[in-house]
C-alpha cells in the first residue's frame, strides 16, 4: 500500500513539474528552500474544452512587469540573507517561485507541487524511491498577490500548516484565523483602507457615491466594509455593481449604462487592476468624463489602468498607495538581469523579450513565449510592444535601462518591499529557530526545533511570535489575527508634463495609529481634478443646505436626497448641511437669516426712552406743583381760607400727595427685587394716607353742619388728637395688608421670555395678585365712603369745604382706577407699569387740582375773599338756608291746619332780615335803623334761592369788641323765628375755626 502511495504522489509530481517547465519557474537549490507566488501574467487565455481530446493546461498571456519585479525583490532578498554572516549563518536558502498567472488554478497548480514535495518528506519514503536528487520540503510560501487567489491557496497551504506569507492580499476575511490557519501578510488589512475611503469621502463632503468591486474575495468584503462606513456618515450609495475580467460584453455594458446614467460622480472601485481594465476600456469608448474614481491599492498604481490614452476618463483618480519602502541595492540588481546571466530565473528570457519586443532564439523557433505573443497578437490582445506579428531576434546587447517599463519603476517600491519584509519574516522565525536554547523555546517543554530538519508548522510557530526590526528601523510582529498594521499613503493621478506618462503624486496619508478624527492628512493644494482644475467637483443629492436652513427629508427617497427647509424662529444653524436646527438659549433669538443667535432685547419702562421721560417729568410737575401749593398753605398758614380748610389736615394731605407722585417713579427703570417689593406698598399707603385725610376731613366738616349744638364733649371728641387718630387708623390697615403681601409673597424682579419671543419683559411678579387686590380695593373702599360723604356734604359753604370739588375729585378717582383694572388687564411688558403710573398720576393730579388749586387761586389772586367776613358770610348764608327752610315747613303746616279748622289765616313769622319776593318785603325795616347798621358795621348779602322764592340776605359784622352787642341785637331783631333756625346758627357760630 506505501509503494503504491508513492508512486501515486511520484506520479503527481512527475505531473505538476511537467506542466511547469525549465521556463515557467524560478528555481535554486538550498537548506531551506521557501515557495514563491507572483503574478508574471495577467490572465490566461479563454479556451473552449470540448474534451474530445486530453485537455491542455491553459496559456498565460499579457505579460505582467510589476509582477516580475516583485519576483526580482524576494530572489533579491534571498540572495542577500544568503550573503549575510549573522542571519542564519553557514544555512543556505533556496527557492521555488511560480507564476499564477493571476487565476486560481494556475495558483493551486504551483501549490500542489508545494504540497506534493512536503507530503513525500513526511512519507519518508527514500528507501523505497531512489532518488538522486532529494528537493527538500518548502516550508513557507511567500504570495500570492490577489485576495482570491490567496483564499484558495491558503485553504490548501492551511491543512498541511505551510505558512503562507502574502505580500498583496489584504481581504479582510483572511484574518479569520479560524479558516485561514497559516496565512499571514506584511500588507494592512482592507479594514482600514474601506474607513480611510469613507473618511475622504467626508473630508470633501461628497454623499452621493456609486460602488464598483471585483466579484471575488477581495472585492465583496472591501466593499461591504465601506458601506458599512458610509452608513455611520450619512453617505448615500446611487448603484453598486460587481465586475470581473472575465465578464462578458453584456455585463460590462450595462455596468456602464448605471454609471453614464447615475448622477454620481464619485465612484468608489475595490478591485484588482485586471478586473476593472474591461470595464474602464469601455467608459473610455463612450468617452464618460467627469468622474472622480477613489481606488483601492490593488489598483491604484495598476500599470493597467494608469495609461495615457485613459486618462481624460480618471484623471481625477484618488487612490491609496501602500507606504514605500527602501531596499539598498535593489536598483542595480533590478539592472542586472538577463537571460544569460539569470539560469536560475527561467522568467528572464520572457521579460527581455517582452522588455525589447524580441525573442531569443534557443534552437526552438516555436518557444513558448514568442508562441504566446504571436497567438496573442493575432487575437488581438496587443500586450507587446510590436507592430509586426512576429518579433525580431533579440542580440543581447540591449540595455535594460534604455527602456521604460513598470519593471523599472523604483521610485516608490511599495508591494516589493512587502515581498521583500515577507522573506525577512521568514528568515527571522528560522533565525529563531537556529539560535534557540533548549529549556526556552516554544515547544512542549520549552524544546526547540532542528534547524537542519525543521518543519513547516514548526515555521509557522515561530511566525506567530515573531518580533524584529527591519531596515528601516520600524518594529514588525504580526499580531493575533497574522497581520501587520501599516499606514497609507494617499496619492492623485497626474499627467506628466514632460513625456505625457500618468504619475502617482502623493498627496496625503492615512495614519491608522492616530485617534479617530485625526487619521486623515490631506494637502488638497496638490490635488488636481481631471487632471488640471483646483476646485473640488460637487458630488451629492442636493445641493447644499446654507446655514440658516435643515435638511428636510423629501418621502421615498434616501436620506441623502433633501430639500432644505428654513430653521423655524428660536433656532439656528451655523454649518452646511445641518441635519437639524439647534434651538438658542433662553436669553438669545436667532437673528434674521437664522444663522446664529442675538441677544434678545431687553424691554422695561426706562429712563431714556421717550415715554419714560414723558412719565418722569409729569411725576416731577406734580412734585413741584404739590410742594408749591404746600409753600403757599404755609406762607398763609394763618389766613381764613387755610385756618377753614382744616390747616394740619390739608399739611398732610398735601404730604401724601407727594408720596403719591413720587411713589410713580418706582415704576420707571429697569426693576430690580428692591423697587418691586417697595413700589406698590408705596403706591398704596401713599393713596389711603390721602384718601384718609380728605375722608376725615369732609366727614368732620359734615357732622359739623348737622349736629346740634356741640358741648366740650365734642369739642374734644372732634379735636385734631381724633382726626389724626382716624387717619393713621385708616392707613394703619393698609399698612398690615402690605407687611402681609411681603412677607408671605413678596414681589420680585421677573424676566419674561412669553410674552414675544424676540423680546425679554423685564418686569415685577407681584406675588400674589390677591394682596394686590386687596391693596388696590381697600383703596377704593375708603373712596367711595369718601364720596359718599362728599357727595351728601356738596351743599355746605363752597369756600369753606369745596365739597362739589372733593366729590368731582372723588369721581375722577373712581374713573382712573375704574379704568385701570381693564387697562392692566389687558396690556404686558413695559405697559403694565407705563398704566399704573398713568393711573396714579391721574388721579393725583385730579386730588390735587380739585382740592387745592380754587384756594392756591383765592390765596394768591383773590386776596380780598380770603377774609373772616367771607368765610362768615359763607357760613351764615347756609344757617340761614337751613333756617329759612325749616320755617317754611312750618309755616306750609300751620295753613293746611288751618284750612282744615275752618279757614283761618296764621301769621306770618317776622324777622329783621331784609327778604324781597317777586312782590312784596315781608320784613320790612325801619329806615333809620338801616342807615345806622350800614355805618357802623360791615357784611354782605347773599341770594338764596329756595321754594318758588328768592331771598336776599343781609349780614352784617361788627369789630370784635362790639359783638357781643351785635349778637344781642341779632337775637332781638330774630326773635320771631323759629327755635330751629336759632339753634343752627347757635352751633355754626360755636364751632367755626376763625374765632
């Protein structure tokens, strides 16, 4: 069964290596030797299988030159860890590199020899087959370029353990430890370049993104991951489609159709260069410009895409280039190559033929490269540099560097230095290996491996836990998932001025250590779009939302699509394209254009403005005028008309007064707690110590009118003592109302944000608007008894209480504040205050003129009624009023009871007034008598008007040394009438102020 087994795998061998030549494999023998897989074409060519005949292995064609540079840098890598006397000393390494012609059956085909060679060394099976030649086991392989490839490979390599250390595969889903056992890569995962994509995509504020990616492991994944990234900001996707290389005409059309139809123009492309080439010759046939193409590394620098005669489609490419590295020396190997001088590299006579449009002669006419490119030339695929369909000879003598191809471009070696670290990893774990102490290795118990007999998955332990530095100086050790993390550069396709070739300008980099937010550098100055303008292209939905305005979201379509709304009154928006409006802050209003926000204005009676001022100076007038009227009642103090109006009483009345108009000015100015808390209690003590007054003032003057005549009880009972006793009682209730009010709800300075939403009303809360009632009712409580009084007092003698005037005063009082309620009602802001101190104005002014301007006006104008004998005239004409009534009552009494006792007529009362009716004296005087009076006394003589009657009466008053002679003859000349009458002027006399 062993014997068959090994004739089984001789077999395969036998089988792999006859479909890989002496000129399709780089070979050298060594201690170690490592398997390598490049790219040095990039397809094969599409052949039906009919199977009516043994199926041939399929041909590679387009020749890749980056491809054999990256098998130039791991030969170079070899040969210089070979020559080294520290790494690995006296262990020579040796390879065996295939090409894979970028398909995953020509992979697999170079990985079963990989496979085969290592299952025979585990078979130790050298007793049975007797070979001279012993090729030792690959144990490690360094590629394969695409991610595709490398899954397959890996899924292979992984169930022998044969680390697999990729250069260029940087799909996510070969982190997947679990799957991919023994893959490891010096190249960053797709997982930061997706987010680096969707970051740019930000960085220029573009939303509106199509999507292309190869339809392979490579492509899906990348493509996932940034859609997941475009999800978190807000970047819609158009379309997103799937390419290949192997797609037929049909396909790539309508891929084409979604792109010229899409109002897109920035296209994200995660594919290989292979891949999108069908694709982009066909937008390049339609001529589509204007796109902007944000490419993946695989494709970024692709020598396929990044040609001349492409360039007016993606000019505007932006891609992401792997950060470059530095191998010393690497330049002059690259030089060297030839066929002749490169036995162990059956590449080279390829790549010079390629290189110099030639071909080699080798005894063979018909070699397998001149075949391929004749074949290819024929159908069309025009990968040579010829116009003839066969080649000249090649002499040898060409000079590589004469000659510009990808093969030269050193300038920014980037996959060739991951070749070149991927070797060096290697080299390291066997380095480890070799200098390892028993005691302290990684195997059980701390043994160590034989280097001389080392084994793959003795490799791929060392690989986990490797740590060097490299010649650059930076740190390199996979981590869990086998990769390394790494940086990128970001890079902008330009035109070279000089021969017209497509350079990679690098205009940023993406570093994955920064924190979030800050990984992203770009220098936006270098970037050219389509090739020559400076102005980032618009790539969204819709246009751009100004500040001021929102997104809005128009119904069934994505969320990138928008109509822009203006932000409502109350908030802002500061940025483009606010997703929302942001509400201002309590004291703030968003301004005209809603872009940011302004103070509010501030509102409040004030001082300065023209209604402050207005109130201010009508408040100051009754001041002055208050305080000049107490002036003048203080100059004359001792005057009748002063003495008659109750002197003390009218002082402090004319004090309330004062507190009344200067009690308005609380209300001006911007309130603070203090004024709130002292204005109104001001207000409202002021106006009852006032209405007190005029209350106890009009109620004594009236009692006095209608008592009888008074005793010294009286007297005493009606003293000054009492009236002020009244007064402060009266205000004393006000005062508890006010001490009540501050202390349970004490008003306080209250800014206002309801009322209009540009303006802040700075106003009083008064607390309790109940106390408020109260204060103000209370108020007009006392006035209207006030007025009653008054108005039952207005036929008193006008120039001794001016009653018509205090009960008019009264009205005008009623009617302010009557009017107020509905007015404070009714208005806010500034006004509330603006009507208080109209109201209290009002009615101060009206207290004031009625009152006291008629008698300001006697005192200064009229001196010669501000007399005893006027005041006494004024009083006696009212007893003789009241008088003269009374007897008339009788006398009307006296006729009917009369007339119903039988006719008889009653007489008349007679006096020594002098009376005239419309035709008769009924009180005539002697002539004499009359004469006498008039020299020897002063009076005067009033009309009283009374009945159907008008009266004239006559008084006269003596010096006061004579009047007790004049009382007794008053007396005598009045003794007819009646009881009534003389008991009313007994008691005006007794209780007049001027004696």
């Amino acid at each position: 069964m062993t014997l068959y087994s090994c004739c089984f795998i001789l077999l395969l061998f036998t089988w792999n290596a006859a479909a890989y030549g002496p000129n399709q494999r780089a070979q050298k023998k060594g201690d170690i030797i490592l398997g390598g897989l490049f790219p040095i074409h990039f397809g094969v060519a599409a052949k039906d299988q009919d199977l009516k005949s043994r199926p041939e292995s399929v041909e590679c064609i387009r020749y890749n030159f980056r491809g054999f540079r990256w098998l130039q840098a791991m030969i170079f890598a070899i040969e210089e860890i070979n020559s080294s006397p520290t790494l690995l000393p006296n262990m020579t390494l040796g390879y065996r590199i295939f090409d894979t012609c970028n398909t995953v059956s020509k992979a697999l085909e170079a990985t079963l020899s990989f496979v085969a060679q290592n299952k025979i060394d585990s078979l130790n099976l050298d007793e049975f087959c007797n070979c001279s030649e012993h090729i030792p086991s690959t144990i490690a392989v360094v590629g394969a370029t695409g991610s595709g490839i490398s899954t397959a490979v890996a899924n292979l390599l992984g169930l022998f353990y044969i680390p697999q250390v990729s250069y260029a595969s940087s799909s996510r889903l070969l982190s997947n430890k679990n799957q991919f056992k023994s893959f490891l890569r010096t190249i960053p995962n797709d997982e930061h370049q997706a987010t680096a994509m969707a970051d740019i995509i930000e960085y220029f504020r573009w939303n509106w993104v199509g999507t292309i990616a190869a339809d392979d492991d490579y492509g899906r994944p990348g493509i996932e991951k940034f859609r997941e990234e475009a999800e978190e900001r807000d970047i819609c996707i158009d379309f997103s489609e799937l390419i290949s290389q192997y797609s037929d005409e049909e396909e790539i059309q309508q891929v084409v159709e979604v792109i010229q139809n899409s109002t897109a123009r920035v296209i994200v492309v995660f594919s290989s260069g292979p891949d999108l080439e069908p694709l982009i010759k066909e937008i390049v046939r339609r001529n589509i410009t204007g796109k902007i193409w944000l490419a993946s590394e695989a494709w970024a620098s692709s020598s396929l895409i990044a040609m001349p005669e492409f360039f007016r489609v993606i000019g505007s490419t932006i891609g992401f280039a792997l950060k470059a590295g530095q191998i010393p020396g690497f330049r002059e190997f690259l030089q060297k190559v030839h066929p002749k001088k490169s036995s162990n590299n059956g590449f080279a006579k390829e790549f010079w033929e390629e290189t110099f449009n030639c071909y080699l002669p080798d005894g063979s006419k018909n070699s397998p490269a001149s075949t391929s490119f004749r074949k290819g030339h024929e159908e069309g695929l025009g990968f040579g540099n010829g116009t003839s369909a066969f080649r000249p000879p090649c002499t040898g003598d060409e000079n590589i560097t004469s000659v510009e191809t990808p093969y030269m471009d050193y300038t920014h070696l980037r996959i060739s230095y991951n070749v070149y670290l991927a070797v060096y990893s290697i080299a390291h774990a066997l380095q480890d290996i070799y200098t390892c102490i028993p005691g302290k290795g990684l195997f059980t118990n701390g043994s160590c491996a034989d280097i001389k007999k080392v084994e793959a998955w003795q490799v791929l332990k060392h690989l986990r836990h490797l740590n060097f530095t490299n010649n650059m100086g930076e740190q390199v050790d996979f981590d869990e998932f086998g990769d390394l993390v790494g940086n990128y550069s970001i890079i902008n396709w330009h035109l070279s001025p000089e021969d017209g070739s497509v350079v990679f300008e690098e205009v940023g980099h993406y570093n994955v250590y920064a924190k979030k937010g800050e990984r992203l550098f770009i220098n936006e100055n270098k970037i050219l779009w389509s090739g020559f303008s400076k102005e980032v292209p618009f790539s969204n939905c819709s246009r751009d939302c100004l500040p001021g305005t929102r997104k809005g979201i128009i119904e069934g379509e994505p969320t990138c699509c928008f109509e822009c709304v203006d932000c409502p009154d109350g908030e802002y928006s500061d940025e483009t394209d606010a997703s929302a409006c942001d509400k201002c802050p309590e004291d703030y209003w968003s301004n005209e254009n809603h872009t940011s926000c302004i103070p509010k204005q501030i509102e409040f009676l004030a001082w300065t403005e023209p209604f402050g001022i207005a109130l201010t100076l009508f408040a100051v007038l009754g001041i002055f005028l208050t305080s000049f009227v107490l002036g003048v009642f203080t100059k004359f103090r001792n005057t009748p008309i002063v003495k008659a109006t109750n002197r003390e009483l009218s002082y402090l009345l004319l004090f309330s007064l004062l507190c009344c108009f200067s009690s308005s000015l609380f209300f001006i100015g911007e309130p603070q707690n203090w004024t709130c808390r002292l204005r109104q209690p001001a207000f409202g003590i002021s106006f009852v110590l006032c209405i007190s007054c005029i209350l106890v003032k009009t109620n004594r003057v009236l009692l006095v009118f209608e008592a009888k005549i008074p005793t010294s009880l009286h007297r005493k009972w009606w003293g000054l003592n009492l009236q002020f006793l009244l007064v402060f009682l009266c205000t004393f209730v006000q005062i508890v109302i006010c001490v009540i009010w501050l202390y349970t709800a004490p008003p306080s300075s209250y800014r206002n944000h309801e009322l209009e939403d540009e303006i802040i009303f700075i106003t009083c809360h008064e607390g309790s608007l109940m106390a408020l009632g109260f204060l103000i009712g209370y108020t007009c409580l006392l006035a209207a008894i006030c007025f009653f009084f008054a108005f039952k007092s207005r036929k008193l003698p006008e120039n001794f209480n001016e009653a018509k005037f205090i009960t008019f005063s009264m009205l005008i009082f009623f009617i302010v504040w009557i009017s107020f309620i509905p007015a404070y009602a009714s208005t806010y802001g500034k006004f509330v205050s603006a009507v208080e101190v109209i109201a209290i104005l009002a009615a101060s002014f009206g207290l004031l003129a009625c009152i006291f301007f008629n008698k300001v006006y006697i005192i200064l104008f009229k001196p010669s009624r501000n007399t005893i004998e006027e005041v006494r005239c004024s009083t006696a004409a009212h007893a003789f009023k009241v008088a003269a009534r009374a007897t008339l009552r009788r006398s009307n009494v006296s006729r009917k009871r009369s007339n119903s006792l039988g006719g008889s007529t009653g007489s008349t009362p007679s006096s020594s007034i002098s009376s005239k009716s419309n035709h008769e004296d009924p009180f005539p005087l002697p002539a004499s008598a009359e004469r006498q009076r008039q020299q020897q006394q002063r009076g005067c003589k009033q009309k009283v008007s009374f009945g159907s009657g008008t009266v004239t009466l006559s008084l006269s008053f003596e010096e006061p040394q004579k009047n007790a002679m004049a009382n007794r003859n008053a007396k005598h000349r009045n003794s007819l009438e009646g009881q009534n009458s003389d008991d009313s002027l007994m008691r005006h006399r007794a209780l007049l102020p001027l004696q």
